[in-house]
C-alpha cells in the first residue's frame, strides 16, 4: 500500500471512530430520543422502499400478478413507514412486550431443565433453579415497564460504542505504511 492509501484509511478509521462516538454518547445521554428515532429511520426506509416499489410498478412494460403483489406490499409498506413516523413509541414498547415474552419462555425452559437436573440428583440443582426465577422476574418487569427496558438497551449500546470509539482510537497509531 502507498502512502496515501494508508492516510485515507486512517482519516476513515479517524471519522467512523468520531462518528461512532458521538452516537454512542447520544445513545447514553438521550436514550428514549435514540430508540424513537431508529424506529423513525426504519420508517423513511419503508417509505423509500415502497416509493421504488411503486415506481417501477408504474414503469413496467408488462404487469403479472407479482406485480400488483408488490403494489400491495408497498402500500402496507408505506402505511407501517408513516406509522413508525407518526408514532415511534409504539414500536419500541412493543419490541419491550416481545422481548419479555421470550425471557419469560426461557426462564419456564429454565424451569423444565431444573426438573431434569433434580431427577438425576445434581447438587448445583439450585443454581438451574434461581437462573429460571430471574428470567421470569426479569421478563415480567419488562412486560410491566418496556419502555424502561428500550432506554436501558439503548444505554447498553452506547456504553459499547463508546468503548469501541476508544479502542479505535487507540489502533490509529498501528495503521503504518509496510511492504507487503
């Protein structure tokens, strides 16, 4: 690689850590704000995407019923992009209910392997047992508050990006100009 083709890799490198920190940051700071406005982004992509599905509707030389198939996914497509706009709270809590269901389904299955772990006489039987009961509280408080839960996901993903912008930060330095 030559010179410049480092340099522009480092000044990218440079702008994904800025840019990835900055988010990070964001998502820490505001979290609601964050989640609703992933969930709006979504929108503008379903809304684009039935924009191009009705366009080349329009264009086509010839129309199956594929065709007015994908007429139709655009249009639901353009209703659930308008909806994610409007009103983006409702996507985050309901990935929240969701989610609680499935720590709820694991913590029964938690359960059913319990029962297992007792039958063959484990002494760590308890462990299996408080592991179930956490993830059935933990998906029970979700259920109750999955707002608090988006919040508390999106400070997680921040916390991560934060810490990746530094460690990319710190590999700036290796990037260095070697005969391969």
């Amino acid at each position: 690689m030559n010179e410049n083709t480092i340099k522009n890799i480092k000044i990218g490198m440079l702008v994904t850590n800025i840019l990835t920190l900055l988010a990070g940051v964001a998502f820490i700071a505001w979290p609601k704000e964050s989640s609703e406005m992933f969930v709006r982004i979504i929108g503008i992509l379903f809304l684009a995407a039935a924009v191009f599905e009705t366009i080349c509707f329009i264009f086509a030389k010839k129309r199956g019923i594929f065709d007015f198939i994908s007429v139709f996914v655009a249009v639901a497509a353009a209703g659930l992009g308008i909806w994610f706009l409007v009103n983006p709270s409702w996507l985050v809590g309901f990935f929240g209910y969701v989610f609680g269901v499935v720590i709820i389904l694991i913590g029964i299955a938690n359960l059913h392997q319990t029962i297992f772990i007792v039958r063959y006489h484990r002494n760590i039987w308890w462990v299996s047992l408080l592991v179930a009961f956490l993830a059935i509280a933990l998906g029970v408080f979700i259920i109750i508050n999955p707002f608090g839960f988006a919040d508390g996901l999106m400070i997680w993903i921040g916390i991560g990006m934060v810490i990746e912008a530094v460690f990319g930060f710190f590999n700036l330095p290796a990037i260095k100009h070697r005969e391969i």
